[in-house]
C-alpha cells in the first residue's frame, strides 16, 4: 500500500509519526487547563467589591469625623466667647479675660442643642472646660455607623474630636 503525499491521516504534521488524540485537551501535556478562570475571575470581583465597601466605609467615617470636628471647633469658640464685658480686665500685656469652666460649659450645652451642623447619632458633650482662664477646651462625641455593614468593619464606632479656642483682644 502507498500513503499519499501531503495527508495525514491519524498522524501529526508531515513526518512526524506522532498521532493526535480525538479528546480535546488531553495528550502529551496532561489534563486541560480551560475553565480555571472562573474561580480566579469571582475571587478578584469579591476582594475588588471587599475594597469598595472598606473604601467608602473608611471615607465616610473620616467625613463623620470632620463634621463633628467642626461643630467642636464651633463649640469651643462659643465657649471662648463666654463671658460679660464686665469680666474683661485691662493689664500691662493689654486686656485680658478670665473665663469660668461653669460658664463655658453652659454656653456650649445651649450651642450644642441648637446644633447648626447636622444631626449626629449619640452626640454627647464629654468635656468643656477652661484648662487656663484664657481659653476654652470643647471634646464632643458621637456614634458612626458605616453606609454598608460588612464583616470587614464594625457596625459603628464612637468618634471624638476635640477643639480648643482662645479670644485674643487687640
């Protein structure tokens, strides 16, 4: 019998001798590889979405954070500010006033419950005091929830910021 030129009939290329198999991805480089992108595919899309959900959690709690650091800040100049004109007293270095922790205390609770900030879940007023006369110290806190709750950040946290202001004359 002659085989013919140019086919090859159960064979590799031309004058190779070695055979092809009929099952698809199986032979001299061992069991395929095809379908193992899925699993790499749907663990990649589940850390990206893990990312997102602790990148807007982390943005919102620095966002809550700075609100509350500004109505802290605007509570401390309010208790800066408390005090009568009568309080004022006029030294060497220029006019000075001496503010009273009580007073400060109450001028910041009436700010906080007119709050122009916004609303903040479990806002509480830890301190407002005058540490030294001169100046007022305001620490506020609140509760912070995350927009989403995932197993990646805690239901919510208690913020704190604290803010101190002084009144300068002159």
């Amino acid at each position: 019998m002659r085989e013919r030129q140019g086919t090859s009939r159960g064979r590799g290329p031309r004058g190779t001798g070695t055979r092809r198999t009929g099952a698809r991805g199986t032979g001299a480089r061992g069991p395929s590889d095809g379908g193992s992108i899925l699993p790499l595919v749907c663990g990649y899309a589940a850390l990206a979405l893990a990312l997102v959900l602790v990148v807007a959690a982390a943005t919102s709690l620095y966002l809550e954070r700075k609100r509350l650091f500004t109505l802290a800040d605007g509570a401390a100049l309010v208790g800066a500010e408390a005090f009568e004109l009568e309080d004022v007293r006029v030294t060497p270095e220029g006019p000075r006033v001496r503010l009273r922790p009580a007073e400060v205390r109450e001028a910041v609770s009436d700010y906080l419950a007119d709050n122009p900030i916004g609303v903040f879940e479990g806002l509480v007023l830890e301190e407002a005091t005058s540490p030294d006369g001169a100046s007022a110290r305001v620490t506020v806190s609140a509760i912070w929830r995350p927009p989403v709750v995932t197993v990646f950040v805690p239901d919510g946290l208690r913020v704190e910021a604290t803010a101190v202001s002084r009144t300068v004359f002159g």
